[in-house]
C-alpha cells in the first residue's frame, strides 16, 4: 500500500526539508498552543493550587452563604449565656458577651475576606498605575516616583498602620482605604521594573513611530504586558492584607464591636486561655492560618504558570 503523503511528494517534484510539523496534546500539525491555554495547563496540573482555591471556596461559603441559613443575633449582648461550652444551639460554645462562636466566626470571616480582597484591588490598581507611568516615562518623572516610593517603604508598614487607626475610627471601609494606600508600593515596584523592559520592545517603538501618545502605550500596551506579574502579587497582596487586618485586630484596634475580624476574635479568646476555653481560641486561629496558606497556593500557582507565559513570550 503505497503512502499519501509520499506519493504527494513525489508527484510534486519537491522535496520537504526542515523539521516536520507534529501534532502536541491533540493540536492540530503547526499550531502552537496559546499562551493563556498553556499557563492554564500548568495552573491546573500545581494540585497545591487547586486545593487552594477549593479552600477559599469554601471560606467564602462558610462566611457569606451559611448565614442565610445557619442564623444568629450578633449585635444583642446576652449575658446569660456567656463563655458556654460547645453543646446543643451553640455549636461551638458562646463568647464572653455571649454572641454565638459559630455565627460570630461568619461574621468575622466576611470582614476579613472583604478588607483582604477589596484592599488587594486598590493596592494593585494604585500600584499598576504608579509603576507603569515611573517605569514608561523614565527619567527624572521615575526618579521622582519611585524616590516616593523608597520613602514610604523606610517605614515600617505595622507602624504607619498603627499610628493611622489611632487617630481614626476603625471601621470596614476606613481599613480598606488605609490598607489599600499603603500596600500599593511593592506591586508599583514590580510593575516599574516590567516597564522597563517592555518600553524598548519593538510594538512600543512602532507605536511611537506610528505617532501615538505616551499614554496610548501606557494604557493599551504598557500595562496589559504586565496582568500576570500584577495577578500573582495581587494573590498575595490579598494573603498579606488579611494577616494585616488580624494583627490590628489582636492588639484591640481592629473594627469597633459589634462589628468583628477573626483577628479580634482571637484577641479576645487570649484571655481566657487559663480556664482553657479553646472554642475561643483555636478557630479564629485556625481559620485564619487556614486562608492565608490557601491563598498564598494560589498565588505560587498563577506564579508558575506566568513564568511559563513569559518563556513562550
């Protein structure tokens, strides 16, 4: 049986030469697969990663769907039922004003999750901005910028968060603000650097031959290039702002009662940690260890799958 693809050859006359095209992972002959695809592959198969956002999944449900269904009084003091015993209505057992473990961890968890996650947001997008533009421009517009940069950095983050909550009234949107304008400066500082590079690169020389404003590359060119540097540190900027929130919280100056974090949840179960209630202790603790390791998976996931973007790039 003679072969098709010989007898092509050989009624053309031509001779193929060079490496012949052979189909990867079921892709047609020739076609390469795209970048996105392939750091997708790479995400799925880091099983951290996976276990990571199945954990923030279920974080999410625990603190913002169970309530609809498993519900508490978390504002009403009832000194009546103070530090009880996990038992039959209260789970796991009732704090020192008597508010209900389980439901209060709920509570806490969705003031947590939202000034971690909303803090990222701000702090990525003021950072992505600020290095883009430092990086792009260069010159004495980047000496400037980033010489504001190394400034805020001199002091410690813990420090300048404190001073700030002591002349302010703690609240949800107050922590947000305050976190978000003081953790922008590292994404800022790696946004830069991929500017940097990206400035030189051919398609933004042709847009500057082409006439094209500064800011046209800025904003179409500049910092689209730079989604998977600043996705991968959003992910831990995300990590960062929840343990931030926490600390705050263990030393008394987290969001005013009724209100709560899982910080100061914890901060209030130190007290009683001599008569042993553990119900105050150990889940807030846990819960908190629980999503900053979750979402530090991710962020080591999406990392190695942007390396592999940048290789092909």
């Amino acid at each position: 049986m003679s072969d098709p693809g010989r007898a092509e050859v050989e009624v053309s006359g031509e001779v193929p030469s060079g490496p012949v095209p052979v189909a990867v992972s079921g892709l047609p002959a020739g076609r390469a697969k795209s970048m996105f695809r392939l750091g997708l592959e790479v995400f799925i198969q880091n099983r951290l990663a996976i276990v990571g956002i199945v954990v923030l999944a279920l974080a999410a449900l625990f603190c913002f769907v169970a309530p609809l269904f498993y519900r508490t009084d978390q504002v009403t003091v009832n000194l009546l039922e103070t530090n009880l015993p996990p038992g039959p209505g209260h789970p796991l057992g009732t704090d020192e004003t008597g508010y209900d473990q389980l439901g209060r961890l709920m509570v806490g968890g969705q003031v947590s999750l939202a000034i971690g996650f909303a803090a990222a947001i701000i702090a990525t997008i003021v950072g992505t901005v600020w290095g883009a533009i430092a990086g792009f421009f260069g010159g004495l517009v980047d000496a400037v910028m980033m010489r504001i940069v190394d400034a805020i950095l001199s002091i410690p983050i813990l420090f300048l968060l404190l001073f700030i909550v002591t002349i302010v009234r703690p609240s949800v949107p107050v922590m947000i603000f305050v976190l978000g304008l003081t953790a922008w400066l590292v994404p800022a500082r790696l946004v830069r650097g991929e500017s940097l590079t990206l400035r030189v690169r051919e398609f933004v020389q042709a847009v500057r031959v082409m006439g094209g404003s500064s800011w046209h590359s800025v904003l179409r060119h500049i910092m689209p290039n730079v989604v998977g540097t600043v996705i991968v540190n959003a992910t831990f900027q995300v990590a960062d702002a929840i343990l931030l929130i926490a600390y705050l919280g263990y030393l008394g100056l987290g969001i005013s009662p009724p209100a709560t974090d899982w910080g100061g949840m914890l901060s209030n179960g130190t007290a009683f940690i001599f008569p042993n209630y553990w119900w105050l202790i150990y889940p807030p603790g846990i819960l908190i260890i629980v999503v900053v390791v979750a979402v530090n998976l991710v962020g080591d996931g999406l990392r190695d799958s942007v390396e592999v973007r940048l290789q092909r790039r």
